[in-house]
C-alpha cells in the first residue's frame, strides 16, 4: 500500500493517470443488481490486488469535476460521459435502471495494484441520456440528493383534513397548531410519533383548555367544541424514552428515519460528536411541506454548521469557526502554482447583532380579550430576541449590521452563547483567499484549518485559514482552494 506522501508526490509527477468508475444498475429483465466497471484509459486488475481479474475498458471519454462548499458538495459538472459508438451500448440506456444507484471513483496509476487507487467520489446516478448518436450522459449527484425529499410523506387518511401532511414535531415548540383529525370528537395531531409532553393547549391564546393527550400516538382531544384557533405547546419526539433536543440526535432521526439514503453515505459518527461539542437545545414543528435538507439546514445554520462529505464521501458535518492555532495540514510555497495566491472577497466586521429563539410556531393576531399585554406579545411576534454588539463604529462606519438571525435554539441562555459567538467571530474583517493548489480532492477537508505560508498578504510567518471551498479535476491532480481568514 502506498503512503499518502508518495501518492502526492505521484499527483504532481507526469505519469499517466487513470480514473475508474464503479457504477452499480438494476436489471428488470433478470431482477439483479450488477456492476459495470470502466475508465477513461484502460485498466485491468489482478489476482494479487485481493479481487478478481476485471478489466475496466475504456468507455470514459469527459469525466466531472468536484466543486465541494460549506454546505453544497455537488459536482460542478456531474457528468460521465460514456461511449456508444454504433449504439453498442444502447441497453445501458434502455433497459438498464441507474437512479439512485451507487457510483464510485477511484484514481491512481495504471500500474497499480487495485488497492493503491484513491476514492475520490461516491455518489449516485441521478439521469442519464443519450447525447447525439455516439454517447451516454450520465448524471452523477453526491448523497445529498437523498435529502431533497419530503422530510414527512404520511398525510390523514380521512375526516376534514385529508391529504394533509401529519405533523412532525422536535424539542420544546411553542404555539404550535396541530392538525385537525377529527372535528366530531375534536381530536388533533401534534406529532406523528410519540411525544414527551402537552404542556399547555390554548382556544385562542387562552388556557389550559381542557383535553386528554394520547403521548404514545401524538394526539390531544378536547373535552369540548373550541371557539377558536388551538394551539398547544408540546415537548415532542421522544424515542427509546429519550426526548430529541440536540442538533445531532434530531439530525439523525430524520436521516435514519425519514429518508432512505443508505448508511455507507452517512457518516453518525460526527454528529453524535456534534452533540458531545455542542449541547444547546433546539425545537423544530413541521406542518406542511419541507424536504429533509431544509429542516437539517435550519437546524445546523441555528449553530453555524454546514453538512459536508467525509474523505470516502459520505455526509458529515462541520462548524465555521475561528481557525484554531492547530493546522491540520501546511501549505507552503513548493505546494501552490506560483501567482495563484489572490484576495477574493473582504468581508466587514459586525456592528450589532439580533438573534431570534424559542420560535412562536403561530403567530396570532385574533386573541381572547382577557390575555395580559405580555401574554398577547408572545402570540404575537415570531421570536423572542436576543441583542449584542462589538464597539467598532469609530474604525468601520459601514460595518455589518444583519438582520435578524433566526434559528431553532429553545432557550435565551444557548441563544446568547450563539450570539456571542458570532460576534467575537466577526469582530475584525475577514478575508476570503484562492490559490490554486497541488492536490488530490479530499487532501483539504471543508472545514478543515490549513497554516497557509506564502510571500504576499501577511503570509510570510505563516497563517491559519479554514477551508471553504474547494474546486478540483479528477484527473488533473490540482484543486482551486477557497481559504477563509
């Protein structure tokens, strides 16, 4: 097996390169599951490599790029294009089923054995065409894909609400407004699974109203006809008698539950970590439409968190922060094309800052009379807020002033502790640097911290920096960096 070192170094040598594609398919006619093993310059393996002998023929003719962002790894260009000259390959078109099937990429030398290639993207078949008469487009997306649908699919099968999707419902939400199941005996849904708690049911703004709760099914059912709108304030999914509150464990709920993306793209790991790092608690109701990304954006933007992908590509998280004094990885000058170093983007401080918590998942304007000022004022506005400022007018007069940051945090104390976080991290101007590096495409981890050293821009002593972004071909060996500072 060859070292990381030596695999860099081939990186940068002029040696032939070879990229490999693993792409798995469905068979109708025979109801299997099969592979096809291709490249863009011809490889075969052997006994020796520890698989095999399978030849990979060359059938690539373009293959993608890999644009991969705080937040959005997809390929700038996910395509593979496959040859199908004199229609030879006609059934990969139409008989053969690809989407959401795997894909792998690995690259290395066609001298290697097998077991020194280097993974470099795992994803799936999202479409495929036929371009002109002589190729086969193949349209790869990374594991997000998974996440891009409804985060809830079971709607109510009957009474006045059919069709409607069941609500879902995470932490300690506040006013919330369940779905209606039955108007005959008023019973509601708040969750479509089992609930901790119904602290408080209100008949517009007013309460308690009278009602048993079903915990177990997530209903509530009122011992009368209501006047108004009800609303209640429930502590939501509890499984294996533990209430989901944290970013990490609710993350996981909904990717293990509500979403079918395959555990081999899901690294767990890093967000039970997550949760060990951050222990702030959070609350999230769902009554409608919302895909599964959306509500895991909403939650680890609450924390300034972003989904990325592990090295062998499977989804992780990372939190942007201020580049810690330990570099997981140098940058020097023998490392970076010459001349590539710019300064992209300068991002001002921070003046004041407002950040939004304990949501009110229905604001209410038609309230019963008897309601205190305070109590109509909670109903009323979307968010209790938060304020902070740094002391910085006298040195930027157009500093940054955002407006209000919302998130799913539950309590002012955690609210605070973001707030002041964000404030100490935009209390000096950052900058945003690219440079064209020398480098495989999991080499710079997004998120990780690099020590840039470099003759231009106060680099000289060496600097950390985060990674961004990164921008990389396969087959080039090279990727465009997007360090933040």
């Amino acid at each position: 097996m060859i070292s990381d070192a030596q695999y860099l170094a081939w990186l940068r040598s002029p040696e032939p390169k070879v990229l490999l594609a693993e792409m798995d398919y469905y068979d109708p006619v025979t109801e299997t599951i099969g592979t096809m093993y291709i490249s863009d310059r011809g490889y075969n393996t052997n006994w020796s490599a520890g698989v095999e002998h399978r030849p990979y023929p060359d059938y690539l003719k373009t293959v993608p790029t890999a644009r991969r962002t705080l937040g959005d790894g997809r390929p700038t260009r996910g395509e593979l294009i496959v040859d199908n000259t004199a229609g030879e390959r006609d059934d990969w078109l139409m008989r053969f089923k690809w989407d959401g099937r795997k894909v792998r990429l690995l690259y290395g030398s066609a001298s290697w054995e097998y077991s020194d290639f280097r993974t470099v993207f795992l994803g799936v078949v999202k479409t495929r065409s036929a371009r002109g008469i002589s190729e086969l487009v193949f349209k790869l997306r990374e594991p997000e894909d998974y996440l891009d649908r409804p985060l809830q699919s079971v709607t109510v099968a009957t009474g006045p609400s059919t069709g409607d999707y069941l609500p879902v419902c995470y932490g300690d939400c506040f006013n919330v407004t369940p779905v209606l199941i039955d108007g005959a005996t008023h019973v509601y849904q708040v969750s479509d699974i089992e609930i901790d708690d119904v602290v408080l049911v209100k008949d517009n703004g007013k309460g308690p109203v009278s009602h048993t709760a079903d915990l177990a099914a997530g209903t509530i059912t009122l011992a009368g006809a209501p006047v108004g709108a009800i609303t209640c304030d429930v502590i939501g999914a509890k499984v294996s008698a533990v209430v989901l509150e944290k970013a990490g464990e609710i993350i996981d709920h909904i990717i293990t539950t509500r979403t079918d993306l395959p555990s081999e793209f899901y690294d767990s790991a890093a967000f039970t970590a997550l949760d060990a790092a951050i222990t702030w608690s959070h609350n999230l109701y769902v009554s409608g439409a919302m895909t599964a990304r959306q509500a895991i954006e909403r939650i680890l933007s609450s924390i300034g968190a972003k989904l990325s992908r592990t090295e062998a590509g499977a989804i992780t998280v990372v939190r942007l922060a201020d580049p810690s004094e330990t570099a997981a990885v140098a940058i020097g000058p023998d490392d970076f094309r010459e001349d590539s170093l710019i300064a992209s983007a300068t991002e001002l401080p921070w003046l004041n800052a407002r950040l939004g918590y304990r949501r009110n998942w229905t604001v209410q304007e038609s309230l019963d009379t008897v309601l205190t000022v305070d109590e109509r004022a909670a109903l009323t506005r979307e968010f209790a807020i938060v304020t902070g400022s740094n002391d910085l007018a006298g040195v930027h007069p157009l500093g940054n002033q955002p407006d209000l940051i919302e998130t799913t945090l539950t309590y002012q104390a955690d609210a605070q502790d973001r707030l002041d976080e964000l404030l100490a991290l935009y209390a000096v101007e950052r900058f945003v640097f690219e440079l064209h590096v020398y480098a495989v495409l999991y080499q710079f981890p997004v998120g990780s911290t690099v020590k840039l050293t470099a003759d231009r821009y106060g680099f000289n002593a060496g600097v950390n920096c985060v990674v961004h972004d990164t921008d990389s071909v396969f087959t080039s060996g090279r990727a465009r960096l997007g360090l933040w500072r």
